[in-house]
C-alpha cells in the first residue's frame, strides 16, 4: 500500500501455509498491478490487472482456482 513505484524486473511475492483462491484488493494501492496466482506444483492457476483503489471499498481480486503463491508485478 501507498508505494508509488515498483522498480521493472521487480516484484512482491507472496506465500501462504495453505492452497486456497486468496483475494486481493487495491486498497490505497497507487500504481496498477498484475497479480499472478500460483499453485503448489508451481503452475500459474490465473492472471488478472488490478487498478488502483481509493473508493471504499474497493473490489476484490480473486483468482479461478487455489494458489499457494501470489506474484505481483508492474501491471
């Protein structure tokens, strides 16, 4: 939240302890996103561009399928 920049070839990698279709919001996130989901054999489950979000509140970005990992990059 509130970062104003993501450096290219850059990216937040998030890990979670259980499989499942984790959402997303773009809650006082200022630059746009893709948000890569990632099941446990490491295969890409979705893919969606999230915008920025300062209404309230925000939508929810949620993938088709479980992922235990989820890649976000500039969008």
């Amino acid at each position: 939240m509130y970062r104003e920049s993501l450096p290219s070839q850059s990216g937040m990698l998030f890990v979670f302890d259980t499989s499942y279709p984790h959402g997303f919001w773009m809650k006082n996130t200022l630059l746009p996103l893709d948000m890569i989901w990632i099941d446990e054999d490491k295969k890409i489950v979705d893919i969606q561009t999230a915008i920025p979000c300062n209404a309230d509140p925000c939508p929810s970005y949620i993938p088709s399928g479980n992922a235990t990992y989820v890649l976000e990059i500039n969008g």
